[in-house]
C-alpha cells in the first residue's frame, strides 16, 4: 500500500488530466451502457403499465373479428355470460371525438412509429361492471351515474386543465351528428387507465356513447375478468378457448397485454442499435485505455528500470500498472454512472418524443448498476493487461541507458503479419456473418475490435512507406522543417502508432456514425417524401367522411386529392401465427397524382401493378414484409376481412416504413368490400403549379377547418417535423464519434510533448545552427499532420468496413431494408477533422519546443 | 573473505553472424570496506562487467559470488532479490523519481522490499547528516542541483546497507567542482559506514579516489592497480594516468 502511495498515487497525480482524460472511454461506455439501460427498462415498464393499468384487471377481451373499426350487437354479452368461470363482462364502445372549439388545430400529434389520434377518445360504459375492472382515482366531483343515458362525463384530469375545463363545466364535441353538450361530473388522474391516449381521454354512459355516435345497440369489446383472479397460463387459455368457443369465428377472445408487444418491438429495435453503439464505446474505451497505458509505460520506461535495478520484482511493477488500472476503471465507471444518470434523463425525453408516450421516471436498478460499473472495471483491467505486462518486463538495464532509446522489438518487425491476418479474419468474419440473431450479432460486435487492433498492428511496418510518400506534401506545405518534421515519425514508432491508431478509432467511429446516420436519414427522407405526398396533409381527431375529400377537391386551386385509410387487420403469417398489420388504404389512381409509390427492387411493373391495385383485390406490401417472410409478388397475404381469413395476391413490394414497416397497401374498393371501412383517415391534397400553398392551406382551413374539424398542416412543415425527429434521435452517436475524436486528439498531444522532450538536445542544436522558431514549430506541426493523415485515412478505410458491418447487423434486426449510403463529403469531412485535431494538438508541444533555450538544451542530459 | 569474487568471467555478444567476446575471462575479488575502480577505453567490457557483478545480467561461462551467493544461475526472481537486498546502486543520471522528495526516494528500496521505513529512521538520519542535506530532505529532485541529487542517489544506495554499492559513471553528469565533492562522499561511505564501493568511471580525477583501479581492455583485465593507502591523490593520479598512456600506446 505504501509503494501504491508513492508510485501510483504520486504519478497519478502528477499527470491527473492525462489520467482523467483516458478514462473518457470508459465513461462514456459505462454512462452509455447504463443509460440506455435503465432508460429503456423505464419505457418498456411505462408501456406495459400502460396497457395493464388500461386494460385493468381485465384477463381476457372480446372484440369483433373482422376488423378493430366494426362493433358488434350488444347481445354478445349473453353468449358471455353462458361461459362458466367469468366473474365481470364488462362491455365498452370506443368513440373518437375532439372538443368543439378545439383550438390545436396546426399542430400534429406525431412520433417517429406514427401519430397518435389525439382528440379525445371517449369510452361509453357501463359505470357499475367498468369500476370492477378498472381503478380510476377520483380527484375532483364524482363518477358517472348509474343512469345509463345521462349527458354526463369524467375526464382525465391533465386534459381538462389544458382545455380549462373544470367539475361543473358542459364541454361540446364533435360527433357524426353534429356538436352535442355534455356535462363534467368528475375528474381523475392521469394515471392507471386515465393514461389512455395519452391522457386525452373521457368516460361517458354506454348508452349516451350509442346514441351520439351513432351506434344503436353496438359494443366494441367486451372485457372478461375470470372467478379465478389470478389464472395460471393454462387455466386462461382454456378459458379463452372455452369463450372462443361459444362467440364462435365471428369474435376474437385475446388476451389484452398483446397489444403492447408492438411498441415493445418497436422499442427493441431502437435498443439494438444504441447498445452497439455503447459496446463500442467501451471497446474504443478500451483501446484508448490501451493506448494511454502503453503511452505511460514507454514513458516511464526508465523509472520502472531503476526500480527493478533496485530490487523492484516484475511481479510489483506489474502490479503497479494494474492498481493504476484499477483506479482509473472504478473512477471511469463512478463518472460513467454518474453520467449515465443525467444522460437517462435526455434519453428518457428522447424516447418520450420518439414514442410520443409519457414515460415515468427513470430508476436505475442496482442490477444495471453492477453490471456497468463491472463491465466499465473489467474492460479497463483488460485494456491495461498488456502494457502492466510490458512494465514488468521492462530491463533493469533501462535505467542505465542515455535516454531516448525506447525498445521498439518484435511488435515493429513482426506485428504487421498478425495485424493483417487479424483484419483479414475479422473481415472475413464480418461478412461470413451477417447477424440474423442477436448472439451472433453481438458476437460480431467484438470482431469490431480485432479490427482496430489489425489496422493498428500494420502502422509500425508502414510508417516508412506512409512517410515516404507523404514527405513531399509536407515539404511542399512546410518548407525544410515539413522535411524534419516528417523524417521524425519513423523515430519512435510505437509511439507514433499509439497516436496514429487512436485517431483512426476516432475518424472511424465519425465515419461509421455518419454512413449510419445517412442511410437511415437518407431513406427514410425518400419514403416521408413520397409517403407524405402532395402539398397538404388534412387529417382530423375525428372521422371523415370521404365526400369532404370531394369538397376540398372542388376548391379554388387544387390539383387532387386522394383518402387515405390505416386501420389494424390481423394477418395469418406464412409460419401460422397472428401478426396485426397495418392497412393503408388509398384511392390509387387518385394516389398517383398526388404522389408516387416508392417500389423496391425493379421486378415490378409500376402501371401494371398499380392498375391491379385499383381494380382487384389486390396488395402491396412493405419492403420489410418481404424480407422478412420471404415473400414476393405473386405470393398472397392471408388478412382477416369481415367475413374471415382471405387471401390477397401481393401485386408489389414498396418501401414503407409505417408502423416498422408491418404495412399492407390496398385499394379503396378492397377496404370497403373485404373490411367494410368506408372514411377515411387521411387527406392528401396537390396543389396547382404556380398556386401558393398557404393560400390554398388558409382558404381549406376557413372553409371545412372548423365545420369538419380539420388539421391542416403543409407537408414542408410535417417533414421539418419528422427530420427534427430524427436528427434528435440520431444526434446521440454524433456526439459520441465526436468525443472519441477529442479524446485520439490527446494522443497527438501526448506523443508530441514526449517526442519534444527527448529531443530538447537535438532542438536546441538546430536552433544553434540557424534554425528559426518558427521552422521548429513547423517541424512539430509537420510531423503532427503527417500523423493525421495517416490516422485519418486509416480511419476512413475501418471506418467504412465498420459502417457497413453496423448497417448490415441492423438492417437485418430492425427489419428495415435501407440503402447504404455514405456521402463523400463524410469522407471528406473526416479527413479535415483529423488534420485540424492533430494540428491543433500539435500547437502546445510546438510551441514547447519553439522556447528550447539553446545553451540549456545543448548541456541538458 | 571477500564480499564479491569474479571467477574466469566471459560474456559473448551476438552482433549479427558474429559473436563478440565483450568479457574474455575476468578473475577479481573484493574485500569487505573496499574502494574499487574500474577504467578502461570505450568497448573495453567494464558496463558489461558492471551489469554481471549488479546481477543485471548472467555471465555467459564463469561465476560471480556475492556475499557467499552465486550469482550466475539464479532465477530472474532470485536476482531481483539478490540486487534489492546486496547491491545499492548509483546513475550516471541519478535516476530519482521526480514525484518523491529527497526523504521518499532515499526510502524507495525499503518501501519496495514492504518494510516499514519509520524503522530506518536512525539510518535515514544518519545518511542525510553523511551527505549533507539534513535541510532539503523535503525537497523534490527538480528543487535539488544535479550535485545534490546525486547525493540522494547515493543515500538511497546506501539505505538497505548493501554488501557492494556498484556506482556508473557518477560523475559523468556533474561538473568537476561537484564531482570531487560526489567521490569525497563516495570514500567516506567506506571508511566511515565500512561499505564496498565499485564505481565504473573513465575519469581519472574520480578513479584516483578508489584503493584499488582495475584496468580493462579488450575485455581482460590488463592491470590492477593498487598504489599505498597513504599515497596522496596527486601521486595517485600521475600514477593512474600513466597506467592509462601505457595501455593506449
């Protein structure tokens, strides 16, 4: 301990911001690996809450076949009841509405998996079963009365302060038959089931709920809570199959907690991503942990020989370098949760928007906690293994050496074998190994490093040849001292390599961010262009009928207009399980107007399959559909219609990214026949050339705004939306590439400050001779470029590997078929990046060495 | 009884397809309390020689004892040990750890060897009264002269009371006025603290303070010089220089 005290301690200290600034690595990937964590734990336990707190204690629901938009007769609640072992059947009618006088009118409720209905989605129910399935908190005025026709109403309490509603108030909605009056009785908080859309939710008498929106005797689900409360799996599988039984093919028995699995998978596949990205973090983390040991121990190379001159064994200074380790492993991963803790929160705001769901507060679980600090220690100790090691194999006779000669042995001569085979393998494994699963992917995370520590290996053996070739462009640039300077990188070679290789982690890890960040944006910007076509996106909380599409049509000015309907259909995949998909229905020749289909691959006739689309019962499916279940045009879908299971003949294969691409495209004929959906969701509007938009936008909102209830948004401003979105989404790896080139950057400092150390001699005899101090710093800036080159075009080449690597793995998780992209000027820009870095680092070491005084250096030892 | 005996010492060197007899069969010994240098040109063996006798290395054929102990097949462990707890040494470049002080680094061989220093409180005290800087022993090494350094050096090769103090080129850093002082230092730790000094050296000046002088060529010993102890230095001097314009003619 008190050789720690002395040694390590003191060293430690006496480079404290070398020591802190190593540990970035660490920090970060703990922080990162933590946050995300934690982050998404609290959003997967926020969504899960959500749907049971909704879904109450309600084990199993009834719901109409065919599609989720049709009721069924309130009459189902016999068959119900002739099911033994049920306790409450509780039945509910879903109506969407909107607040008269709404004024949220230019605004879209928008996430980066959809938009939310927004409005006010009010439940009609029956008050006495609903309080035996659900538990509202009553926080102003009462619950609805047992009277089952009463005008009545209790909000959630968050809307009704948005909205400035209070107990007592009569609010006026929207329905099919025109604005009607209902009275506020109570208010309940926003958790539990008041957490429904958001918060934008209201409960209203079943009968009251029939009669304004037009549904007669009409329920749309009916939820079951079993005698047994708490039913094994098996007791509730025969349950429902004992309730499938008796509803018969024209009702769906399910269990309620399924709809959460959509956003979950949604969520996973977010995740993926941003653990690779932590992963590398703490493998870049490792290599610069590497490199500042290697660096320290080069450095105090001759120290460690006077202590084993002086009796220190090698089992000691190993020891020592290990403590060192140690220290800076539990101080990167203390900062890294500390970090972590803050960075949850951001992330936690970013999946908040991403999801466009609430997400509760973020607790970090001592599980993930030891897991970080663990991993965040255990890398450090790994990191550090080798060079702890080198420390105890340093010569005593190192000590009685003139300094300046460090060894430079078999890792020079021979390293270059092994680091090209290391690339070669990891490469070959790379490729070999696309990652289907996540085992493998992740096992092909790790590959990443063998790659860095391959192209690193290969530095020693080419300097000479990088050096060589570069030389004239830094004479060109440096005059004679670019010369020196230049001729001085091959002189301490393990140095420069360190130096170099952790640029090229930095530049690469840009590089990988950027063609990352580009093919995602890049297609997902072509699919919002056509997804979101025409001009005008009109879309309402409320239904619209498909005549106002008409009307806004006749309108002054407007080129076409084209309906849109998305509405959930269940679909029987090819392995016979259920999957719910997303249905896009469009008028299609009215579609093509307004805006095109983004087809994937050239093994479609476009006007072929767009007529079959119009005019058959026909599909499209998504590009991920395809992929992922193998299927192709001229293959059929089985969707479940009205009148059950059907199968459509798949007529094209389009980039759709709706819904995580689990979309199917159909005809407006095809919704209305096989799913008896006849409104629509959504307006597409084309403006006249030469029309100004606004002026079109003002007029439709005058007009139809306030009598349809209408959002009209210019699609310029909802794809400013959806772009802001994703830059939030991915700025997460900008930043992260960037403090990794920050930290490569220390390197530069690092190496430079040494190399003008051991050369003060050597400077002060150049000086003597005529040398000036502006060709001395020069000389360093020189060497410093020539450095960043080599580091950067290193890192352009891994970089590029990695970028692949990283969209091949997830591609193929996410589901996501996406073009790779990488725009030269990323390339380019890296590049720039690096010399800027290194001549920036270079200017303290330079500047060291302009103030050399001659006579003291030439007497110096 | 000698403390350190060299016995038909060879050391071969591989240069390439050619091996080199750095050391050619060397026979010396030591005696407890002695004062030995050891001189000779550039290439003449003595580092290497040093290297063998400090167990910084193992000589290719022949044995070194040192305090009874064989130093030629040890384990590198063994040698470690062997060198912590028999052999002080002292650098051309003193070689102090520039985050310690004076006090510490005299300390360091102890506090390696997991003992506790506050028992060397006597020594300690002791060796900075014999090399003068009772004053500074807070200081740190980039607060101290070069002369004063050395002299920290030395007080730490001295700490754990060694059986040899093997010392290279002590002076080859310091000016001449600090140099004398540093061999002055270096003869009164034999008479005064009884210890066995050898220091390797090319100057003269620094040799003439030694009992004895060991003459290296071609890595042989070609003459041990041994003038009266009661010689003054002057005459010591003459006599070594004329050893040495023998040797090079």
């Amino acid at each position: 301990m008190r050789l720690t005290r002395l040694l390590t301690f003191r060293s430690i200290r006496s480079r404290s911001f070398r020591f802190l600034l190593s540990a970035f690595g660490i920090i970060l990937g703990v922080a990162g690996l933590l946050a995300i964590r934690s982050t998404n734990q609290a959003a997967l336990g926020s969504i899960s809450k959500l749907f049971e707190s909704t879904s109450g204690r309600a084990k199993l629901t009834v719901a109409s076949a065919a599609t989720d938009e049709t009721g069924f007769s309130i009459r189902a609640l016999k068959d119900v009841s002739k099911v033994d072992g049920i306790q409450v059947a509780s039945p509910f009618v879903k109506a969407q509405s909107d607040l008269a006088d709404d004024t949220k009118s230019d605004t879209l409720d928008i996430g980066l998996f959809g938009t939310n209905s927004g409005g006010l989605l009010l439940h009609g129910i029956l008050p006495a079963q609903e309080q035996l399935i659900r538990d509202y908190k009553l926080v102003a005025g009462r619950f609805l009365s047992d009277d089952p026709e009463v005008r009545e109403v209790v909000l959630v309490e968050s809307f009704a302060e948005d909205e400035k509603v209070v107990v007592g108030d009569l609010i006026e909605i929207i329905t099919p038959n025109g604005v009607k009056e209902l009275k506020v009785v109570g208010l309940v908080s926003r958790d539990g089931p008041g957490q429904t859309n958001n918060g934008n939710f209201g409960i209203i008498p079943l009968e009251t709920a029939q009669q304004m929106f037009n549904r007669g005797s009409d329920i749309d689900q009916i939820d079951i809570v079993p005698v047994n409360q708490n039913p094994t799996t098996k007791e509730l599988a025969a349950l429902r199959d004992a309730l499938q039984a008796e509803m018969g093919r024209d009702y769906s028995v399910t269990y309620p907690s399924g709809q959460g699995q959509r956003m979950t998978q949604m969520l996973q596949n977010y995740q993926i991503g941003l653990n690779f990205m932590s992963g590398i973090a703490l493998f870049v983390g490792a290599f610069l942990i590497y490199n500042a040991f290697a660096m320290t121990v080069v450095e105090r190379t001759r120290e460690f020989g006077m202590l084993r001159t002086i009796g220190m064994t090698r089992g000691q200074v190993t020891g020592q370098v290990f403590i060192e380790a140690a220290m800076l492993g539990v101080l990167g991963a203390g900062l890294g949760v500390g970090l972590g803790i803050v960075l949850a929160r951001g992330l936690t705001r970013l999946m908040e928007i991403i999801l466009n769901q609430q997400i509760g507060t973020v607790a970090i679980s001592p599980a993930d906690m030891t897991l970080s600090i663990g991993l965040g220690v255990g890398v450090t100790f790994l990191a550090a293994g080798i060079p702890a090691w080198q420390a105890g194999r340093i010569s005593p006779m190192e000590a009685l050496r003139v300094r300046g000669k460090s060894k430079e042995g078999w890792v020079i001569r021979f390293g270059w074998i092994g680091g090209l085979l290391m690339l070669a393998g990891s490469i070959y494994l790379l490729i070999l190994n696309p990652f289907s699963y996540d085992v493998q992917f992740r096992l092909g995370s790790m590959t990443v490093f063998g790659l860095f520590t391959g192209a690193t290996l290969l530095i020693p053996a080419t300097v000479g040849v990088w050096e060589f070739i570069a030389r004239p462009v830094m004479k060109l640039i440096y005059g004679a001292s670019g010369n020196l300077g230049s001729r001085n990188i091959q002189r301490s070679r393990v140095r420069t390599t360190l130096t170099v290789a952790a640029l090229m982690v930095g530049v690469a890890m840009v590089i990988m961010v950027r063609g990352m960040t580009e093919s995602f944006a890049g297609d997902l910007r072509t699919w919002i262009n056509a997804y979101l076509g025409g001009d005008i996106y009109v879309t309402s909380s409320v239904k619209l009928r498909s005549d106002i599409g008409d009307r806004i049509e006749s309108t002054e000015g407007v080129a076409a207009v084209t309906p849109i309907r998305y509405f959930n259909v269940d679909w029987r995949t090819p392995a016979g399980e259920t999957e719910k998909l997303n249905f896009m229905a469009m008028d299609v020749r009215a579609y093509t107007t307004v805006t095109n289909f983004v087809f994937s691959g050239d093994q479609t006739d476009p006007d072929t399959a767009v007529n079959r689309l119009a005019d058959e019962p026909t599909v499209f499916i998504s590009s991920v559909l395809a992929e992922k279940y193998n299927l192709k045009v001229g293959d059929t879908v089985n969707l479940k219609s009205r009148s059950g299971y059907r199968e459509f003949e798949i007529v094209g294969v389009v980039v759709d990214f709706y819904n995580q691409g689990l979309v199917v495209q159909g005809g407006w004929e095809t919704m209305r026949r096989y799913f008896g959906i006849d409104d629509a969701s959504t307006f597409y509007v084309k403006v006249e050339p030469g029309v100004s938009v606004d002026r079109v936008q003002n007029f439709i909102e005058s007009e139809y705004g306030k009598r349809y209830h209408l959002t009209i948004i210019a699609n310029d401003s909802i794809r400013g939306q959806v772009t802001d979105l994703m830059d939030q989404a991915f700025s997460m790896f900008d930043v992260m590439a960037l403090i990794s080139i920050v930290v490569g950057s220390l390197g530069v400092v690092n190496t430079l400050t040494m190399s003008v150390i051991e050369r003060t001699r050597e400077i002060g005899m150049l000086r003597a001779i005529g040398t000036t101090r502006g060709q001395v710093v020069k000389m360093v800036l020189a060497e410093a470029a020539l450095m960043g080159v080599i580091g950067g075009l290193l890192g352009i080449a891994t970089g590029i590997v990695l970028a692949r690597i990283l969209f091949i793995g997830m591609t193929t998780m996410s589901g996501y078929q996406l073009t790779f992209t990488l725009p030269p000027q990323a390339i380019w820009l890296s590049l720039v990046i690096a010399l800027i870095v290194s001549q920036v680092a270079a200017i303290p070491p330079a500047l060291r060495a302009a103030r050399v005084r001659i006579l003291e250096a030439v007497q110096y030892e | 009884m000698p403390v350190l005996e060299a016995k038909e010492i060879r050391k071969q060197y591989k240069l390439g397809k050619h091996t080199v007899d750095a050391l050619a069969g060397v026979n010396f010994q030591v005696e407890k309390g002695e004062f030995v240098a050891i001189m000779g040109p550039s290439g003449s063996g003595k580092s290497t020689l040093l290297h063998l006798l400090g167990g910084l290395d193992s000589p290719s054929q022949g044995n070194i004892f040192l305090a009874d102990q064989s130093l030629a097949k040890l384990s590198e462990r063994k040698a470690t040990l062997a060198r912590r707890h028999n052999v002080g040494f002292v650098f051309q470049f003193f070689n102090l750890l520039p985050t310690l002080n004076a006090e510490e680094n005299i300390l360091l061989p102890v506090i390696i060897d997991g003992k506790n220093p506050k028992k060397y409180k006597d020594r300690l005290n002791s060796l900075l009264d014999l090399i003068g800087l009772q004053d500074r022993r807070h200081h740190k090494p980039d607060q101290l002269s070069g002369g004063e350094q050395q002299r920290v050096a030395i007080a730490r090769s001295l700490i754990t009371e060694p059986a040899i103090l093997l010392a290279d080129e002590p002076t080859g850093n310091l000016d001449s006025k600090t140099g004398t002082a540093i061999m002055e230092l270096l003869r009164r730790s034999c008479q005064e603290l009884q210890q066995t000094v050898i220091v390797v050296t090319h100057d003269p000046k620094a040799a003439a303070y030694a009992d004895r002088v060991i003459f290296l060529r071609d890595g042989l010993i070609v003459q041990d010089y041994k003038p009266a102890s009661d010689m003054p230095l002057t005459d010591r001097l003459r006599g070594i220089m004329g050893t040495m314009e023998k040797l090079e003619s």
